[in-house]
C-alpha cells in the first residue's frame, strides 16, 4: 500500500465533513431559534428550570463544531504552508500539525458529542409538551 491518498475518496470525505458540519451548525443554532420564536416553549421550559439549560446544550453543541472547524482550518494551513517552505517543517507548529491532522478521534468525538447534546436538547423540548 502507497502512502498517497487516494483524491477521490478524500474528496468525498472533505464533502461529507463539510456537510455533516453545516447540518449540525444549522440545527444547533435553529433550536435556540425555534426557543426565541415559540413563547410557550420558553414557559413551559422555565417553569421546569430547563431553559438555561437546553440553551447550553445547544450552545455546547454548536461551539464544538466551531471549534473542530477551527482545528482544521489552522492544521492544515500549517502543513500547507510547510510544503511551500520546508524550513518550516522543522518547526514545533509543523510537528503538532502533522499529528492533528492524523487524529479523526478528536472529529467523532466533537461530533459524537454535538449530536447527543442535540438529541438530549430536543428530548427535554418534546418531554415538556409530552
């Protein structure tokens, strides 16, 4: 086995990354939304001391994807630019960089927790009208 990658498939997952992180974005912020827009919710929630809450939860959610994409971003600008100066290969950032690039761990578990926190955040919404 080469160490290329294969641009087809990493293609594929840059989209679906993309995309997984859009849809999880998108629903972090439309919960607190659908809060602001739905007056009964907002009652109900703090009649039962769970507003602050959910609003949290959401707002976890969300900033672990902000933060992933962060991550990502600064990563592989950094190994971007040690291949256009490979002095700059020497440097720590490049070493640290590198190593962030290989860890998928720090995604799935940004995600895993994005998704339960939503999940959770709704659980406790639909509860209240249950």
């Amino acid at each position: 086995m080469s160490g290329k990658v294969d641009n087809e498939n990493f293609s594929s997952y840059v989209e679906y990354n993309k995309i997984l992180r859009t849809w999880l974005v998108a629903f972090g912020i439309g919960g607190p939304a659908l809060l602001i827009v739905n007056e009964k919710l907002i009652v109900k929630l703090s009649a039962v001391n769970e507003l602050g809450w959910i609003a949290g939860v959401f707002f976890l959610g969300v900033s672990l994807q902000v933060l992933g994409a962060l991550i990502n971003k600064y990563t592989n600008w950094i190994i971007y630019f040690g291949e256009v100066d490979e002095s700059f290969q020497e440097k720590n950032r490049y070493t640290l960089a590198l190593w962030l690039g290989r860890q998928l761990w720090i995604d799935i578990i940004f995600d895993l927790t994005s998704m339960a926190a939503f999940i959770y955040a709704v659980w406790i919404m639909v509860s209240v009208f249950a």
